[in-house]
C-alpha cells in the first residue's frame, strides 16, 4: 500500500473543478469531489505499472468526469505524489509548470 501525497497546486486543482461543477447544480461538485477521491484511493493499492505520459508522470482517468489525475509513483519510498488534477483539454503547459526536467 503507497503512502499518497497530494502537492497544494493539485489540491487546488480539485477545488477548483469541485467549485465549478457545484455551480452547474445537480450535486455535480460533490459527485465529481467522490470521484476524484476514490480514484486517487486506487492509487494507494495500484499495482499496475503505468508508463509515464510527460516526464516521469503517470496518468489515471477520472471515471465520468473529462479529468486526469497526473501522478509519480516513488516505489522505493511508498510514495505517489499527485501534482495535478487537470481537464482532458488543458494545455500541458499547466503541467510543465509544475514539473522540473529530469525529476
């Protein structure tokens, strides 16, 4: 079981798109706050070994809601790291900002 560590930006993230989908009623916030949380619980028991998708980030969709969650698993520490909670359709350049080469 890895030990899951959630950076300020990508929990800043998850409010953000909380806020809005609350906004758009029909309890959207909360359902899409569930999801996000459920699947970043996945991660903790994730023995797949997803290949990286930008630098050293893997990748997991967020089952009924056009988002990823962007993630580096550190196997030797327990550890994954989420730095981002992005929409399908954003620019890289979001998470680029976020990640140093060669991390």
């Amino acid at each position: 079981m890895y030990k899951i560590v959630l950076l300020p930006l990508a929990a800043d993230d998850i409010r953000a798109a909380t806020q809005w989908y609350a906004e758009k009623g029909s309890n959207l916030g909360e359902r899409f706050k569930n999801e996000v949380s459920s699947q970043i619980d996945n991660l903790k028991d994730d023995v797949i070994e997803r290949a990286p998708v930008y630098q050293e980030l893997s990748r997991v969709f967020i089952k009924k809601f056009p988002y990823v969650i962007y993630y580096q698993k550190q196997s030797s520490a327990g550890v994954i790291i989420v730095f981002a909670v992005l929409h399908q359709k954003q620019n890289r350049d979001t998470l680029s900002k976020r990640v140093k080469p060669g991390m």
